[in-house]
C-alpha cells in the first residue's frame, strides 16, 4: 500500500470528471519541508508560526524570523507559503507568555491568538515586518488565527501597511504588492459573519479543531467530554457551508485546515459542501488524494445535501461510513 500511496505523489489531486482540488500541507517546524515536498504538497496552507517561540526562554527577532521563513520559501519551489501570525493562549503556550494560562480562569475564551498580537503590537509589528521581507523570495499570505470581527481585520490591514512604509524608510527589499491578508474561521461568530469578513479579507481557512470546539462548547483538551466532540454536528457542518458558500460569493479563495482535511472519512462531504483546497499533516496527503481520485463532484455534492438535511448525529456518521465503504 505504501509503494501505491508513493506513485500518487505526482499525479492531480483531481475528481474522477476532472475537477482539481489543491492540497496542501500544514507546516510546524521548518525540519517537516522534505516531507511535504515529498508526498506533493502545494504549498503550505498553515504554517504556525508559535514554533518560532517554543523551546527557547527567549522571543525570536525579527531578523531571526525573517530568515527562517526565507528558508521555508527557499524549498518550497515557488509554491505558496501560508503564515499565521502567532496563535497563543488556550491549548498552546510558549514560555515567554508562560503566565497567561495561570491568570487568565478561562483561556480558551481569553487572551488569545489576535487579541494577544494586537495586544502586544510590538511582537505583532515584529512578525509582519518579517513576513514582508520574506515575500520578496517567494509566494506569501498573512493568515490571522481567532478572528472574531471585521475591525479586527482592518486594524491589521493598517499595521501591516504601516509596516510596509516603516521597511522602505529603512531601505528593505520588499515585494510590490502587499500579501493576501486572510482570516481562520474558527469561531461560530467569524462563520456566522463570514459573509462581512469576505468583504474585508482576501482569504478563508476554516479551522474545523477550534470551530468544533467552540461551536459545542467541548473543551479540544478535556477528556471527559471528548466523546462529545464531534466536527459532524450538524451545527459545525452549517458552519463550514455557510463560510464555504460566503466565499464563493465574495469570490474569495476557501481553504479547510483542520484535521478532518487529513482523515479521509470526512473528504467526500467536504468536497461535496464546496471545497477545493484542503490543507492537512503532511504524511495524510497521499491518502486524501487517494480518496478524490475516486470521487465523483456530482455524486459528493449530492451526499452533502441529503447529509444537510439529516438531524440525526447517528445518521450523518452512518450515511458517509456507508459511502466510504462503498468507495474501497
Ligand atoms: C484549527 O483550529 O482548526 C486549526 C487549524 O488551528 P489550530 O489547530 O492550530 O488551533
Ligand atoms: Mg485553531
């Protein structure tokens, strides 16, 4: 199987009537690019940054910052890089903000991710000003985690063009255009408002990990309530097609980043509710193509709406095992 899962590497991630579907990996550490070249991702869709800022007692400059991110281009072969600015609080801490969790009595709905860059600009300011110096060696989109509101968006669309003319005072190389700025749908709030954020973002990924946790209310660490955590609700699945179809509309590029883009159970609803571009841990990605290799969009996008109109969390899982079985 594995020799199999190899001899896809250069094929299209296409449908069986040829519609093409981008697969792209998400990125931790710098050390995972020859694997993700390896298994044919294009691009990065996700690389989070926060491991910029793990293991060490210090904060990465931006000189520091910019470099690595030049050496991710560098072997991406002109693929495109994904950036999220710094996602920290909740789940992932780093130890330079390492007080956060221990002041804060609920950090999933704390100081988070944008809140805590916008809170500290300077860091946020830092970052930025890497990532534009690192978009004159490659392709580059900014990608901002827990966005909740346009202003937010907007505020960092100030910053990053301040920044922009902060560089070229300083006589930096910088790219002609600034890159796309795109947000994580991750809370119910920026799904439900995804048709406003559409007009102020230049992109979507849908992050299914923190979308499902905070649409359920289900703690992604708590173990007592994880046999309740389920991305196949039906209120997490409205979630997904409501952004999905907000950006097609808008005529914005839609990416889904969590981990169901890399577990084939879920790949046929989600090509069915729309999506076109999945990014997922780099050793899924043979297997996802795989599995659109043999669907057919017609076939999906018809088991997506008999799924929308099911109630039963029971039914839903049973329909798609069902089409999966059928599929091997
Ligand atoms: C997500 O929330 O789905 C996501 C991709 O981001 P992370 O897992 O890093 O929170
Ligand atoms: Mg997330």
């Amino acid at each position: 199987e594995t020799a199999h899962l190899a001899t896809l590497r250069d094929l299209p991630a296409e449908t069986l009537n040829g519609e093409k579907v981008t697969l792209k990996a998400n990125m931790e550490l710098p050390s995972e690019l020859a694997v993700l070249m390896g298994v044919g991702a294009e691009g990065v869709g996700l690389l989070r940054s926060e491991f910029l800022f793990m293991n060490r007692p210090d904060l990465p400059g931006e000189d520091e910052q910019y470099e690595i991110l030049r050496t991710i281009l560098e072997g991406l072969n002109g693929t495109e890089l994904t950036v999220r600015t710094l996602d920290v609080g909740a789940d992932k801490l780093t130890p330079q903000f390492g007080d956060i969790k221990m002041s804060d009595p609920n950090p999933a709905l704390g100081l988070r991710a944008i809140r805590f860059s916008l809170k500290m600009r300077g860091l946020l300011e830092n970052q930025l000003c890497a990532i534009l110096r690192a978009a004159c060696h490659g392709p580059v989109r900014i990608l901002l985690p827990m966005i909740t509101t346009c202003e937010e968006v907007m505020l960092v669309r100030e910053i990053l063009v301040d920044m922009m003319r902060k560089l070229k005072r300083r006589g930096e190389d910088l790219p002609e255009k600034l890159p796309p700025l795109g947000v994580m749908i991750e809370v119910p709030a920026a799904a439900l408002a995804a048709d406003a954020l559409a007009q102020v973002s230049d992109f979507f990924s849908i992050g299914t990990n923190d979308l499902t946790m905070y649409t359920l209310a289900i703690d992604r660490g708590n173990e007592q309530v994880a046999h309740l955590y389920d991305p196949l609700h039906l209120a997490v699945l409205r979630l997904i097609q409501f952004s999905t179809e907000a950006a097609k509309r808008a005529g914005i590029p839609v990416n889904l980043c969590g981990e169901i883009a890399g577990d084939d159970r879920y790949t046929a609803l989600l090509i069915g509710l729309g999506l076109r571009e999945l990014s997922m841990v780099p050793l899924a990605l043979p297997r996802i193509k795989r599995r659109i290799r043999g669907l057919d969009s017609a076939v999906v996008t018809r088991l997506a709406t008999e799924i929308m109109a099911m109630t039963d969390a029971r039914a839903i899982a049973r329909t798609l095992t069902a089409f999966n079985r059928d599929l091997e």
